[in-house]
C-alpha cells in the first residue's frame, strides 16, 4: 500500500499509519508483528511477473 501510495495510484485521505490503524480497528484485525525471520523468509518466495510476490 505505501508503494502505491507513493507511485499515486492509491489515494488516502490520512497518512497510511493512521489509514492502516483506523482499518485495523474498524474491521477488528489484529496486526501481527513482523520479525526478522520472517523478513528473511521473503527471499524464498517464488517470483511473480519477475518480481516477489508480497502479501499487503
């Protein structure tokens, strides 16, 4: 979403922290946290159209 949102193909109203809080809170979803394991586990997803796939 930050990539879009930087390249101006998503527009948000608020800064994406508080866009994501609002959200997360709004449809009760819990962020989970993001360790460098799991960073590291990016590099072995498969490529897509010659770049990672990312889950957003």
């Amino acid at each position: 979403m930050s990539i879009k949102s930087r390249l101006g193909k998503l527009s948000l109203e608020q800064p994406i922290e508080h866009f994501i809080t609002d959200q997360a809170q709004h449809n009760r979803f819990e962020l989970l946290p993001i360790t460098l394991r799991h960073i590291a586990a990016v590099e072995t997803l498969p490529l897509l159209h010659g770049t990672l796939l990312t889950v957003c």
